[in-house]
C-alpha cells in the first residue's frame, strides 16, 4: 500500500480483538459545545479513542480530513466506509505513523482507552505528550480528565478495586502521575485554554459547566442546580454511601463544586466562543444581571427549595407560609429547585396548568424534605400521607382536591422515576426512623392509656358524684318534709275523681296485656 | 391528650375553631401549652411520652425546649388569639367606653400535695395600686385565691370590686369552658390590665386593646422550681414589660411574640396538625 505523509496505514501497533470498548464519549450535549468550540473549517481533525456519532458527525463537518483511532478491531470495522479515515491500535503505534499533526485533537473520552495490553506502560503525561505531539503548534485540543477527588467516587461504596473493568490490566488509577485535581491535570498539560465540569453518566455527556461558573456558584443557585442535576444523572445508577446532594452543597458553600466534579474538558490551544453552561436543554449563560437560559432571564439567586428548607429547618412556619403564598401568586410555577427569586426557569415542566404544576412542585418537595431527612416542624401523621402537601397548596392559595394531588403525584413520578437503590446513608436513616416510629407508636399506646386513666378517674369522680346525690335524694325522701307532702299529694289525687281514674286506669294496664 | 389541654377550656376553643365539638373537644395528639411560660412551655417537672407532639404558643418556648433535648415542637400561637378572632364582638365596646384597671393578683395553683399559696404583704400591695391607679379597679382572682377568705376580704375592704373567672379543672372535671370566653369579655371594657407579675392575663389583655402595667410586690410561690430563674430573669428578658407606664408599641410587639399571633394557622392545617381528621 502506497503511504503518503499524510495517509495513514488502517492498522499500527496496539491493537486489541476480541474487544469493545462500550459507551463511547459523545451525545448531543458535546456536540453543541465542539460546534461552538471549532472552527467553520479545521483542517484536519483527530478524533483519539472512542466517540459516539454525535461527536464524529460534528468533526467531519468541520474538517477536509477527520481520523478516528480506535483500539479495538471490531470497533473499528464497525466505523469503516464512512466519512472518516479509521485506524486500528494503541497511541504509541499511532503516534510512530503519524508524520504530519492535526490541526484539531479531540479526546473527549479521555487517554485511559488509548491503549493495548501489548502497549508500554505509559503514565498519565506520558500519554498526554503523545497525544499532544500528535497536534500542530497552534492546535485546537480537547482532552477529558476523569477527576480523582470526585465526590462521585468519594461517596462511591464499592471498594476501589471493583469500581474499574477489564481494561485495568495494569492499575491505571494507582498510577502516581495521574492528575488528581484541575490544577494537577492543567500542570502536566501545561495551561489550558478553558475548562469545564463534566457530567457525563455512561460518558454521555449529560451537562457541562464551565468550572470558573461552578467555582462561584452557591447551594440553590442556578449554577449549583445545572451541577446538581449532573451529578444526579451521574449518580443515578452507582451505589452509594450518601446522597451527593448534600456533599455537593457543602462544596458549594465552600466554592468547591468544580474540584469535586467528576471530571473536567480541558481545552488547549484556540477555541471558539462558547456558552457558560450546556445541558440537556440547550446552552446557558452566566451575565451580569443573571443566568440567560433560553430566552429567559433567571436571577443568579438562591432556589425557592433552598429558602423552604431554611424555612423548614428553623421551624419557621409563618416564614414558610408566607414564602409559600408568593409562590403561588406566581405567573410561572416550576418545580421549586427551578424557581430563582420567584422567576422560573424555562426547563421546567411545561404544558400543565398552574394548580397542577403547584401541585407536582409541593409533591416534589415533600419528597425531598421527607426523603432526605430533613428538618422539619411537622408530624409523621402529615408527613407519611398528603397532609403536608394538601397545607402547603392551601397556604399558596389553591385548594386541594383529590384530583389535584393525584395530577401533581403523576407529573413528579414521570418527572423523578424512583432511584435504583438507596444510598447507604439514607437506607441507615430510614431504618433509625423505622425504630423511631416504633417508640413513638409505643409511646402513643402509653399516652391513650395514660388518658384512659385520667378518664376513669373522671369516670370514678362522676360515679361518686351521682351516688352522693342519690345518699342526699334518699336521705331527702326520708325526711318529715318529704313524707307529709307525700301524703298531702296523694289525698289530692283522692279528692280529684278524674286524677283517681287517671291512676287506676295506669296500674290496670299493667295487668292487662296487650293493652296499650 | 392529656387533661391539661382541658385547661381554661383551650382545647374546647380550638375544636370550636375547627368546627368540631366545642362541648367534648376530640382528643388532641400531644401537650398543648396552657399558659404562658418562661421555660419550654411546661412545669420542669410534667410528663412527656414518646411520639406526642408539644404545641406552644409561641418559638421561645420551643427553642429552650430543643436546649433541653426536647424535640417534637410545633408552634400554633395561644388559643386566646383564635377565641378573639372568633368573637370580634364579645364584651366590645367603643374604645372611649373603656375605663379603670383589671388588676390580677398573682396567683398559686391547686398543687397537688406540693404547695401552690402564695405569699406576701397583700396591704403594702393594695396602698401601692391604690397610688398609681387614676380610674377604677377590679381585682381579678384565680380561685385558689379568691377561695381564700384572708386574701379576698383584704382586697374587699379596700373598696376594690374582687371578681374570679372560675377553674381551669382538673382531670376533665370541673373545667370552666368559657373561662376565656368570660375574661375576653371583660378585657374589652377596661382600659389597662395590671398584674404584681408578668403573666399569661397581662399578654392578653394587651394582646385586646388594654394598657399594661406590671409593678408591686411580686410575692412568694411556695415550691416555687429556681430552674425557671425567678423574677430577675423575667425582668432581664422583659424589661419592656414592666413599670407602672410601659410604651404601649413596644408591649403590644412583645405580645405579638409571646402568643405567636404570626403562628396562627387555618383550621384545615390545625386539624391536620392535631389528627383531629377522621381517617378511613
């Protein structure tokens, strides 16, 4: 086969069969930012490790020439024929071909599936370089980091052995050079251009936020939502020792989000003009006067959840009620985490009228509240059934029927499907609530004995009460009094023939049955 | 429930207020504050059983109990409140009619084998209202008091009208239910309320229009509990409260807080709160 400099040979060193290298990086979300990030025309384009569709598509759009390097044979043979030049191995096999750099490296995927079984055991910079040395001086090169320090992987309850497949053949996460933090990665790849949170469930990329935006952000605004909805997604499917909400708001607080996100998109080189925030939902921006989500304006403020829970937690019911009244003199409800100063976020579920949506938003933060185990003033026998949500949608002004609570329970269940498993913290805390329930039934049962007695005591008291008054009726009867005005009554009687007749005829009837 | 719900009819006003019976109130789940209190809305030394809920009137009361490792709380404001929002009218009348002094002599309890008399020099407290009221004054006695010939007489012969607004009760019996009911009515004639001790009738009758007043010799309780911190932490905490002339504003704000009037809930979120609802 006649080699060019720029032709490459379909297969160099490092290639792996059988295999299959599952879940490759990509999806919508990725695609949307490299459409921002690259350039109308890139030359050409090395896409390095396993992409999905959405991120090769993108690439060949933009480039006269777009090279996918895959280590796994049948992956390989699967992409061949299309629009893309396919090769077959390892880096190292790869960087030996390559003659003439790229003008644009994508490895979204990161530079953990570069290599084969038969390739050296090269570390994380070792890698990196190779990678780098691939590109022109003056490239364009996106490379994904997976995050050490993820609080993904610190709440993660497997141990750390069991948490990786079969391509540890060597430990690549023992490795002492890998990156363990933005700094460290940013270090060994020598200043990034721009960098992003990355939350990609399955390494679809689910959101992305740019860490500049998530170092700032604060618990219930709209930055830490766009994070928190990440790592939920992230999360969704990993067994957990406690839910990460609560370890990401703290990080919040501390202006820590984006070091304990689960990995970042590090961009060297030129990049386009990109937004703030990628999501599911299009793109978000972060501007002076708040978070541009479509074509609405939302206040970089704290969530409607956030301050209920303050609320909540102080026991501050007439704060709550209050608050809980503005919310429902809202135009546009959402669920309360998308409500930023009483603007709602466009994301919110839609096509619902207002009550209902009030109704799935109260739903949805009894869930949260009583799931969580948060603090609240109310009762179990509110919080277990619709009370609480039936006293908060009247405290926003609408009235709780049936079909409403019914409505706004079918919105969230579609909405928030139930998590997988329950987090170890959360199943630990149901089970200490199980026995708390216990103790305080036990305790109810003594509370209705302990009345059942101050009753009898009533019941005694009365009792006593009514023999006294018939000891006084006795003693009242047996008196001189009593017994002359007897006898004057019934002389009376003798001296009225009709009362006399009246009274016969009475004690006849007794004898006389039948007789009415 | 237990029976001290019953107090001052409190609970017969509540279930009135929920639109259930009013003459047997259905059993309520849990302990509701029945008078105003300088500790966690209770005597240091009642009873609590696991899983009852402790309604007060008001926060304070709630917060010193969660210092104690009382939990459970939740706060509904004093039934009063909801007895003068249900009778706007009772004992009304224009706020120019209104004349002379409620006073209320602080009073002991029934005890229970514990003591419960108060004691104290009931002459120098009579010259002392005597120089600073202007108008007319009733002396308002609880019944342990006014049951007590040594201390009503005293109160008789110095002119004073002396009147009592009956039992609270005691295991269900003997209950005045319309205890409130009466001292609401009364409260609405009189221009100040006044009282040897800042109490639960001096929260009210501020909390209904009157003029309050704290001064005199506060008295002895005999078995007074030293863990509320007697008078001097009263006085600490409250000094707005206490004098012959207080700013009314400050009073009537201080009132607001002590009775929760901002905790006052509808009846649907009272009957939830209570179990008061019949479940299937």
């Amino acid at each position: 086969m006649f080699v060019t400099d720029q032709t490459l040979p379909p297969i160099v060193r490092g290639e792996i069969q059988p295999w299959t290298d599952r879940n490759p990086t990509g999806g919508p979300v990725l695609a949307a930012f490299l459409a921002d990030l690259l350039p109308a025309s890139a030359g050409r384009i090395l896409v390095a490790g396993p992409h999905d569709t959405d991120v090769l598509e993108l690439a060949a759009s933009r480039a006269g020439e777009v090279t996918v390097l895959l280590r796994s044979v049948s992956d390989a043979e699967a992409l061949r024929g299309g629009k893309y030049t396919v090769v077959t191995g390892a880096l190292d096999g790869l960087a030996e071909a390559v003659t003439t750099p790229f003008d644009v490296v994508i490895a979204a995927d990161g530079l953990d599936r570069l290599l084969g079984p038969d390739s050296p055991a090269l570390d994380w910079p070792e890698r990196a370089a190779l990678l780098r040395g691939l590109a022109a001086p003056g490239a364009t090169v996106v490379i994904g980091v997976e995050n050490g320090f993820a609080v993904t992987g610190l709440l993660d309850r497997r141990p750390e052995k069991d948490r990786y497949g079969d391509d540890e053949w060597r430990p690549l996460h023992d490795d002492p050079r890998r990156p363990a933090s933005a700094a460290q990665a940013e270090a060994a790849l020598g200043g990034a251009t721009r960098r992003f949170a990355l939350f990609a469930p399955d390494r679809r990329v689910h959101t992305m936020i740019e860490s500049d935006a998530v170092g700032r952000t604060h618990p219930g605004f709209p930055g830490a939502r766009i994070a928190l909805a990440g790592l939920a997604a992230q999360t969704s499917a990993t067994p957990l020792l406690a839910p990460v909400t609560t370890a990401a708001e703290a990080a919040a607080r501390a202006g820590l989000l984006d070091t304990v996100a689960p990995g970042w998109l590090v961009v060297l080189g030129p990049a386009g003009e990109t937004h703030t925030a990628y999501l599911p939902s299009g793109a978000a921006d972060l501007t002076a006067d708040g978070w541009r989500l479509g074509d609405r304006l939302v206040p970089d403020a704290e969530s409607a959840e956030t301050v209920l829970f303050r609320f909540a937690a102080a026991e501050d019911v007439p704060g709550f009620r209050a608050f809980a009244a503005r919310l429902g003199a809202l135009e546009d409800v959402a669920f309360f985490d998308e409500i930023h100063d009483f603007v709602a976020a466009p994301f919110a579920a839609t096509g619902r009228s207002k009550a209902e949506m009030l109704a799935a938003a109260w739903h949805r933060f009894r869930d949260r509240l009583i799931g969580e185990h948060r603090r609240h003033p109310w009762p179990p026998w509110m919080a277990d059934g619709d009370d609480l949500v039936k006293t908060w949608l009247a405290m926003s002004g609408v009235e709780p029927t049936a079909d409403l609570l019914k409505y706004g329970r079918e919105i969230v269940d579609e909405a928030f499907p139930a998590a997988e498993q329950p987090d170890l913290r959360a199943a630990l805390a149901d089970a200490e609530a199980a026995q708390l329930k216990i103790k305080e039934q036990a305790g109810h049962i003594f509370g209705l004995e302990r009345t059942m007695r101050f009753r009898d005591q009533q019941l005694r008291t009365r009792e006593q009460q009514l023999r006294n008054m018939r000891d006084e009726m006795r003693r009242f009867k047996a008196g001189k009094v009593v017994k002359v005005a007897s006898v004057v009554g019934r002389v009376a009687r003798l001296r009225d023939p009709k009362r006399l007749a009246g009274a016969v005829k009475k004690r006849a009837r007794k004898f006389l049955p039948g007789r009415s | 429930m237990h029976h001290h719900n019953h107090y001052y009819g409190q609970a017969h006003i509540l279930a009135r207020y929920c639109g259930l019976n009013d003459l047997h109130p259905p059993r309520m789940r849990g302990y509701l504050q029945h008078g105003w209190n300088v500790a966690c809305g209770w005597n240091p030394v009642h009873e609590f059983f696991d899983g009852a809920w402790r309604y007060t009137w008001s926060d304070p009361p709630r917060r010193r109990g969660h210092s104690l490792g009382r939990r459970n709380y939740h706060v509904i404001g004093a039934p009063f409140l909801y007895l003068a929002d249900m009778e706007p009218d009772l004992g009304k009348v224009p706020e120019e009619e209104r004349s002379g002094t409620l006073w209320f002599l602080f009073h002991g309890w029934e005890g229970g084998g514990k003591g419960g008399k108060i004691e104290g020099d009931h002459a120098r407290l009579i010259s002392e209202i005597k120089e600073t009221e202007t108008e007319q004054v009733t002396i308002s006695l609880y019944y342990t008091e006014f049951e007590r010939p040594e201390v009503r007489r005293a109160y008789e012969k110095a002119g004073f009208e002396v009147i009592c607004f009956g039992k609270r009760g005691w295991n269900y019996e003997g209950t005045d239910r319309r205890f409130l009911y009466k001292q609401l009515e009364t409260f609405r004639r009189f221009k100040r309320v006044a009282a040897n001790r800042l109490s639960t009738a001096i929260f009210f009758g501020t909390a209904v229009g009157c003029q309050p007043a704290v001064y005199g010799d506060p008295m002895e309780l005999e078995g007074d509990n030293p863990l509320f911190g007697g008078q001097a932490r009263i006085k600490r905490l409250w000094p707005e409260m206490h004098g012959k002339d207080v700013d009314l504003a400050a009073a009537r704000a201080t009132t607001d807080v002590e009775l929760g009037r901002s905790y006052v809930m509808p009846p649907a979120e009272l009957r939830m709160l209570f179990d008061w609802n019949v479940r299937d």
